[in-house]
C-alpha cells in the first residue's frame, strides 16, 4: 500500500517529462546531420575494402538524399557542356538514366536472391556514380586548361569508371552468392560505363 503513491507520483513525473523528437531540433542541426551522414557514406564508397567489418553497415540505413544529390550534380554538370539547344534533354537524359539504370540492376539483384531491400541497393548504386562525378568536374577542369584533351579525359573517365564499379562489385558480392555474382556484376559494369561514356563525351 506504501509503493502505489510513489508509483502514481513517478508515473505521473515520467508523463509530463518532455520528450525530445527530431522535430524539436533546429533546422541547420538537422541539415548537418544529413551532411554527416551523405559523407560518412561517401567515404564508405571511395574507400571500399573486401572484407571491411561492417561495410554495408552505413549504407543500410538508407537514404536518397546523397544519390539524388550525386544524380543532380552529375545532370548538371553534363547539361553546361552541352549544347544550349540541348541542355534540358542532356539534363533530364542523364536524371533518367541514372535512376531508371539503378532500378533495374537492383532489380536484377533481387532476382537472383540479393539480401538487401530495393532502396538499400538503389542507395548504394547511387552513391557508387560519386567517382564519376568527380571525373567529369576533373574533364571539365582539364578542357577549360587545355585544348587536346581527349587522352588526359580517357584517362581520368577511366579511372572514375574503375572506381565505381569497383565500389558497386564489392558491395554486390556481399548480398549476392558467389554462384550468382556475375549475374549481378554484368548489369552493373554496363550501367557505369553507359554513364562513363557520356561524361566522356561532353
């Protein structure tokens, strides 16, 4: 009969106890959190390792966010080279291509018994273009500099497109079987060289 009143009174304490959600906190410590968040996982990308602890750790907490600002940065950057009769094609081309291609070799992961939701995998496809993105801003850098740069551009596009795939295979052969894998690496190869050439020919 003694423990009831402290009860009701800690019960009460615990209901009128603020509770602190993400729509308490100020705007600027939301948006840098996301910032955080996008470069812990782009990190992850340019640094993939075969047998990291925990490499798909970061990406499984997916997001669109940092695919959809490496899709938009690489859109943009294409659209500026083209010519201006056709930069919204070239900009909606490379929107549509980007995400259209990721959904498909995520799809194609799936049916061969891939461990990772749809979202997951269009994340980590996203987030694998990264390298090409930074070889198209390097071209842009080099065609501005110089005149003949179609040895230098091959060079730096390749690099990029290495890159990414190598990225994007260590993580499918995490959620593939090693039975299936090249199944699942081949969509993925022609969809970062089918981007790959497009940068190369801006």
């Amino acid at each position: 009969a003694t423990v009831a009143p402290h009860l009701h009174t800690a019960m009460a304490q615990m209901d009128q106890s603020p509770v602190f959600t993400t729509l308490d906190e100020k705007v600027t410590d939301t948006i840098m959190r996301d910032v955080r968040q996008v470069a812990s996982k782009l990190k992850v990308v340019l640094l993939p390792r075969e047998n990291q602890e925990g490499i798909l750790q970061k990406l499984k907490e997916w997001d669109l966010w940092g695919p959809l600002m490496v899709c938009l940065t690489l859109s943009i950057m294409l659209s500026i080279t083209a010519p201006p009769d056709q930069a919204a094609l070239v900009f909606a081309g490379v929107f549509v291509l980007v995400w259209c291609g990721a959904a498909v070799v995520t799809v194609n992961a799936q049916l061969l018994g891939g461990t990772i939701s749809f979202f997951q995998s269009v994340c980590i496809l996203g987030y694998c273009v990264f390298p090409l993105d930074v070889a198209c801003f390097a071209g842009l850098l080099v065609k501005g500099m110089f005149t003949n740069t179609i040895v230098t551009r091959t060079i730096i596009v390749s690099v990029g497109f290495v890159w990414s795939t190598r990225a994007s295979v260590v993580f499918m052969s995490q959620i593939i079987a090693p039975e299936r894998k090249v199944l699942a690496v081949f969509p993925v190869f022609l969809f970062y060289i089918f981007i790959s050439w497009m940068v190369l020919i801006q």
